[in-house]
C-alpha cells in the first residue's frame, strides 16, 4: 500500500513550473481499451433504466460505516475515512427485480449494497443461468470491472428493495486527485478481496481435480 500511496502522491503533486493535472486514470481506461464507448453501460443510465431513487447521503453513510467496521478487510477504513467517501459516493434505492449490472456488458461503476440482497447469476453458453451466490448488506459488487474497464462476469439482480452505494469511474479520478490517501486504501482493500476471490476460486477448481 505504500507503494501505491507514493506513486498517487508523486502523481498527484505537480513539479516546479508544471500545472495541477486531474487523474484521468479509471475514467478513460475503456477507451484506452480501444472499444466503442457506447458500449458502456454508466450508472446514471442504469439508474433510469431501474428506476432507482435517490437515499440520503447521510443514511448511506451510516449503514456503510457500520457494515465495514464489521468486515475483516474494509474495516480497515475507519468511520472518519468512510465519512470522506460520501462525497465520492451516490446512494440509491432499488426495487426487486432489477439487474443493475448485466453479464458481458460493459460498466465503469461498482457497488456496495447497504441493505436487502442481491443474486448473482451467470448464463452458461448453453443458456443455464447458473446462480453463483447471493450477496449480503456489506458486499461489493462489479469492482472488477470499475478496475480493468473488462465486460460483466455475471448479473447483479435486486431480489427484494435495497438500499446501495455506487462508486463511479469518475467518482474515483476525483478521489485519486483530491484524497489519494484514501483512494490508495480504497484500491488496495479492493485488490486484497479480489485476490481471495480468486484463491478460492482456484481451491474450488483444484479440488474437482
């Protein structure tokens, strides 16, 4: 993580003579994928589409505060941390039965869900749609793909109301410019959790062996 912080702070801080310049870094990392940008499904659009309305900041917040501090990875970021994140931060409510995120699109959002459940599910290429888990209040979803800008592994579909945090692409070039320090932890518990993700994933695999 000091590795990152470092690199952030060097980025972040212009040189004698040289113009404050915003991180573009997460924000134009699908383009640099070389791929059409309509393809790109954004939260705002998203959003419309499922009719999701907006919930308190200061709501969001909280349940966000007190779900991480009971996370063996994200509670590493504090209350006070996670206070800084709200500006970062759009919070939402959806109804049941709405994909937020869909199987091989592509997304520059992830998600936190605050309350309620969501299932995550995956069609076979001879259309079985195979259900991978159920996430629960504190799980975050789709941060794969805010990350390396790829196409959805799975969809993401409300099975009841709930109430979510979404952190956009944008979102986390404002973090990176504003408040590297936070967005470094921020990058690195990501990092952390998709690592173990994989782990297990492989355990999986090598035990079918």
């Amino acid at each position: 993580m000091k590795g990152i912080l470092g690199l952030l702070r060097h980025k972040s801080q212009p040189g004698p003579g040289e113009e404050q310049l915003d991180s573009t870094l997460f924000t134009t990392a699908f383009a640099d994928h070389g791929l059409d940008t309509s393809l790109l499904v954004p939260w705002e659009a998203r959003a419309v589409e499922v009719g999701a309305s907006r919930l308190n900041p200061g709501r969001g917040t909280k349940l966000l505060q007190g779900l991480w501090a009971k996370d063996k990875y994200m509670r590493q970021l504090n209350d006070e941390a996670i206070g800084r994140m709200e500006h970062f931060l759009d919070f939402a409510t959806v109804q049941a039965n709405r994909d937020i995120i869909r199987q091989d699109e592509y997304g520059n959002f992830m998600v936190v869900l605050l309350s309620g459940s969501i299932a995550i599910d995956r069609v076979q290429p001879w259309g079985e749609r195979l259900r991978l888990a159920e996430a629960a209040p504190g799980e975050i979803l789709g941060e794969m793909s805010l990350l390396d800008s790829g196409m959805r592994f799975s969809s993401c579909t409300t099975l009841n109301d709930c109430e979510i945090a979404i952190l956009s692409a944008e979102a986390m070039d404002e973090m990176l410019s504003t408040d590297p320090a936070l967005a470094a932890s921020l990058i690195a518990l990501l990092a952390r959790k998709l690592s173990l993700r994989l782990r297990v994933v492989s355990a999986r695999l090598s035990d079918k062996k």
